[in-house]
C-alpha cells in the first residue's frame, strides 16, 4: 500500500515537491487554494483549503491518516505542517519552533538570550519610532513574518525610519516589525537538513543583490567562494543557533553575514527550504544530494544520513524585466549550453510591477549548472519578455 504524503502549498515552488513524491510512488494529498495552484493535475487529491486553515487541514489529515506532512521554500506553510504534525504524531518540529522559525521578532529574542551573533534590534507594531539613540544610522526596518525581502528598507536617517515602519507593519500578516541594525558584509544563506536533533550542512550559497535601499535578490550561486575555515564556522554558528531555535527535522534556510573582521552574524534562520529554487534545484546539482527527497524522508521517518558525491557549480538567475503589460515571451534556454531550467513564472497579458523589494514577484528564474566555474549570464538574453 502507497504511503501517503500531505503537503502544504501548491505553487510553482512546491511544484518540486509534488513531483518528487510522485516519483517515489507515494500518494499525495496537497492543500491549498485553487488560485495559483500548478500542481492540481498531477497530485492524487487536492483539497482547496487556505494553507492557514490548520483545523480543517488537520481532520482532512486525521480522516485520511496521511503518514507524514511537509512543504518547502514557504513560511507561512510552516505552522499548519507542525501543527497537524503535533496532533497526529508525525516527524515535524514543536509548536514554539513553528512560531519561532516564522516570526523574525521572536526569532531575534531566542538567538539574542542564547547568545548568538545576531543584529541589534527593537519591535514595533506602530509606526512610532523615536530616535533616542539606541542605533547607529543606516538601520534596517523589516516585517516579522514575511520572506523574500518583502517590506524591507535601508533607512539612512531617523526621519525615514516611520515611514519604512508603516511600510513593512502595512504588508506584515500580524502588523509585526522590526528595527535592527544595519550589518556590512558578504551575504551568504545556508542550506541544511536536520533529523531528530542532528544537523548535516549541504551547501553555502554566495547572495547578490541589488544592494540598498530594498536588497533584492538578483543572483545566487554555489558552492560560496570562501575558505575550508570560513566555511566550517559558519556551518557551526548556524548549527548553535539551529539548537537555539529548537530546529530537530527538516530543511533550514539561514541567512548569515561576514564580516570583515571574519565574525559572523545570524540575520535570519528559516525552519523550510530556501525559496526561488536554491533548495530544490541548486542543492542537488552542486553536490549530488537530492534535498527534495530528502525532505520527504524526514517527514516520513525514513531518513538517510546525506551523501554529497560531487562539488559543482550552480546557480539561479532571477529576471526583472521592465514594468508594463508582458506581450510577448520568448524562452531562449536551448541557446545557452550550461542552462538546466529556465521558468517564466508570469504569462502573456500579465503585469510587471517595478520591483522595488521582495513583495514584487519575480518575473522568470534560470537555473545552471557547470562544472568548473560559474556562469555568468544576462537573464533576460535567456527569458525575453516583450512589455508593452
């Protein structure tokens, strides 16, 4: 009898996962609305409840008796996976983690008293900033329960700081924010896999941005060009600050910067995969190891110890085209020999928003993979969206 898998999400990044336990002959129940979805015709059962709807989820879960419950790259996904996975008895993280790992204000709190390198930083959930000297200018103003960049601003002045507030507690879920100061260095994120309490690093992913004022992400690649030494130090603070947050099953996305002096500071620690297809795609092309499949082993209580057999290149591009109505798109992957998948995530009729931070929707993604080196590519030479 197939063993049967929930998952929470049904967009473009769960599409990896849908198809991945598809191929390892589980049955698969995913929930999420209608709306968006792109796995619906390939997933055994499809259910159109909001990810957020955890009770419902949990008696469709109960009445099924999945065998185990897990989603990828979403956040807001995380809490309905533990909750149903607390209830039901299945691998999954605590409550308190699930609230933690999602909400950047009490994040900061459990690494601050644990003593972890991390930001400076105070909450508010009104615009009512006062500058009486607890940070140093430029300061970093963010939502606490969103990801991707989305209401983050670099604020330069005290003046400035109110109206980033009200900016990120407008797109902020819980009106939930934070000031935390600003921190100059290399930015990396870091991909691990845990069961059960023990952590197995996979990879170090070197972040380009389109730096200040909103830091999208523009670039990613791995493996991060840094020393054997460096690399073994981040991997342990992240480790240390996993333990902290009470991280024991599943992927964990972390964001981590170093400094020029060789310290290191937690930014952000995410309880899922990293989004955008970092986790999904890069991982296993640079070190052979399938995170996706793995991911569902956890949920299943199946786990394997992770084998990296190779030590490639890869990377994703991301394409921000200009604003305007999408005429036309013209998919050139076949011209570019070291390309993997290129994904137009926008169709024909649809509307390009400026970007101006993580909340604006990235029109394509281009994944690559080389040998030898990285790849430097113009992304949108690969996806070519005509605007009107």
């Amino acid at each position: 009898m197939k063993k049967k898998l929930a998952i929470i999400g049904a967009s473009y990044l769960q599409l990896p996962l849908v198809k991945k336990a598809i191929d390892m002959g589980l049955e698969t129940h995913v929930f999420a609305w209608r709306e968006g979805n792109v796995v619906e015709d390939i997933a055994d059962y499809f259910y159109p409840i909001s990810i957020l709807e955890k009770e419902k989820i949990l008696q469709v879960c109960q009445k099924v008796n999945v065998d185990g419950i897990t989603s990828i790259a979403s956040d807001i996904a995380m809490p309905t996976v533990n909750y149903v996975a607390h209830e039901m008895g299945l691998i999954g993280n605590s409550l308190e983690t699930a609230l933690i790992s999602t909400d950047k204000f009490e994040m900061r709190k459990a690494l601050s008293n644990g003593g972890a390198p991390c930001p400076k930083f105070e909450f508010y959930s009104q615009p009512n900033f006062v500058d009486d000297g607890r940070f140093t200018f430029p300061v970093i103003v963010k939502p606490t329960d969103r990801s991707g960049s989305r209401g983050v601003t670099k604020v330069n002045s005290p003046n400035e700081v109110n109206k980033a507030l009200k900016k990120a507690l407008d797109i902020s879920l819980a009106n939930r924010a934070i000031v935390e100061e600003f921190i100059e260095g290399r930015e990396f994120s870091v991909e691990m896999i845990s069961y059960r309490g023990k952590h197995y690093p996979l990879a170090i992913t070197d972040k380009v941005t389109t730096g200040s004022p909103y830091f999208v992400e523009t670039e990613h690649h791995q493996p991060a060009d840094i020393s054997k030494k460096v690399r073994e130090n981040i991997n342990q603070s992240v480790v240390t600050a996993l333990e902290l947050l009470k991280i024991e099953n599943g992927a964990s996305h972390s964001e981590v910067f170093l400094l020029d002096n060789g310290a290191i500071r937690i930014v952000e620690i995410a309880g899922r995969m990293g989004g955008e297809l970092i986790g999904s795609h890069m991982v296993i092309l640079s070190t052979g190891y399938d995170f996706v499949k793995g991911v569902i082993e956890v949920a299943l209580g199946e786990f394997k110890r992770p084998q990296v057999s190779q030590n490639v290149y890869s990377g994703v591009y991301y394409v921000l085209p200009p604003a305007g109505k999408i005429k036309t798109i013209h998919n050139q992957a076949n011209n570019h020999e070291y390309v993997k998948e290129a994904v137009a995530i926008f169709k024909v009729g649809d509307t390009v928003d400026e970007i101006i931070d993580g909340a604006g929707k990235r029109a394509g993604i281009i994944v690559y993979a080389h040998p030898f080196e990285r790849v430097k590519l113009n992304p949108n030479e690969v996806i070519k969206f005509e605007i009107e």
